[in-house]
C-alpha cells in the first residue's frame, strides 16, 4: 500500500512538474511573440490565431524536439524557434520547406537551433517516405492537411506516426467542412473534423482531445476559406492526437 501511495504521489508531482514547465513555456513563447524578427502583418493575425494558447493546448514545453510541416512563410516559426532555441529544445522543418525560407527564416536571429529535413516533397505529392527518425515529441502542422490528397494525407501521417516518440503528440489546426459535406470548389480547403479523426486512428493515433478557440460561428462553412469577409476568420478545428 505504501508503495502504491508513493507511486501515486509520484505521478502526481511529474503532473504538476509538467503542467508548470507547460505554463512556463507559454509565457517564453508570449515573449517571443513580441520579438522583432516578425513582421507587423504577422503580429496582427495573433488575436485571430491565439498562437500561446494553441501551444500550450498542445502541451509544448520549450525543451521538446519538434516538427512543423510545411512552414510556408514562417508565421509560427519566427517564435517557436526562439521559443525552443533559447532553452535546448530543437526545431525542425519539412515538407514544402522553400529555398526561400531557407535563406529569409532559418537564418533569423533565435533559429539557431533549426533545420531541415525532406524538403524535396510537397503538399501536392507526397509519396510513402519517412523522416529518418523516430525521436520527436511534437509534430505541429497548421492549415496544411486540407492540400494533400487523401492517398497523400495518409502518407504523411503515417511518416509522422513513425518519427513520433511513445508518448509524442500531433497537434492539426485546420479549416472546417460540415460532417458528411459533398466535395466541391468552395469547400475544396476545408475538411472534415470526424473524418480526419478516423484517419488519425486509422493510423494507429490516439485522439485525445479538441479545443474551440477557433470556433466562428459566423462561418457558415459553405464559402470558400480565401473568401473576402471569410478569409482570416474560418471555423477551425483544433485537435491533438498522441503515439501510444
């Protein structure tokens, strides 16, 4: 029984211990969303983005190997790097990782601790292939799982499944579709929440848990995400899913 109270008061010490390394990496990163390495066009879309918040839904904890898929033009990276570079954690890019961003993002002052990896594929073809490692605590991907076809859309989960840790979590923001909702040219960049939870499971993910923040119940989910009035303020879900 002693033995079994200890157990029990060691898992919830590791509990707290987590839960404050959590909050104390979001204070870093709501530092970093300050720093001047980001633009004010960047700045501007936060109040809509909530990038702390999603983070620390996710548990981020700034000592973590991470991923981000396709970075485009750095929008989180410009404080997650800082953010991780500062206190021993590593971040890596792949998928669509453009020269572009290579030569204007990665060099930026805090991103010492970055790289790339399978920079050669796309969104648009994404080949069975896999990411060399098996090591990352955190693969992040944002608006990115709506380009791929659903063939492709396996492929990568799949490549990000295996270079997950035990234990290592997949955090997906993307537009949303109506359940069960035809395809068509207006909803061609949305998706369905319940079908990427099964795809995720499929896989072999647990799903542990959804969060409403970028819930806008103005978006009636019919228009076209680039829409003008749309545009910025899709519905989205936020879901995060774990490796067993």
């Amino acid at each position: 029984m002693q033995k079994f109270i200890l157990a029990l008061g060691g898992l919830s010490l590791s509990a707290q211990l987590m839960a404050a390394d959590v909050a104390g990496t979001k204070a870093r990163i709501e530092q970093n969303l300050s720093g001047d390495i980001r633009s004010e066009a960047e700045v501007a879309r936060d109040a809509n983005r909530k990038p702390a918040e999603v983070l620390e839904f996710f548990g981020l904890q700034d000592t973590m190997k991470v991923l981000e898929i396709s970075p485009a033009t750095g929008y989180w990276s410009k404080f997650l790097g800082p953010t991780l570079c500062s206190a021993g954690g590593e971040l890596v890019f792949s998928v669509g990782v453009s020269n572009d961003f290579k030569s204007d993002v990665m060099t930026l002052d805090g991103l010492g601790c970055t790289s790339a990896i399978n920079d050669s594929i796309n969104l648009g073809n994404i080949p069975s292939f896999d990411f060399d490692t098996d090591d990352f605590d955190m693969v992040l991907t944002f608006w990115n799982l709506h380009n791929p076809s659903v063939e492709d859309r396996a492929n990568l989960n799949q490549a990000v499944f295996d270079a997950l840790k035990s234990g290592g979590i997949y955090g997906v923001v993307d537009h949303t579709r109506r359940h069960m909702q035809p395809g068509s040219r207006a909803v061609g960049r949305r998706l369905d929440p319940v079908l990427i939870i099964k795809e995720m499971i499929d896989v072999g993910f647990e799903f542990v848990d959804y969060s409403d923040m970028h819930y806008h119940p103005e978006d009636d989910l019919t228009q076209e995400v680039g829409t003008p009035g749309v545009r910025g303020n899709t519905d989205r879900f936020t879901m995060k899913f774990r490796k067993p």
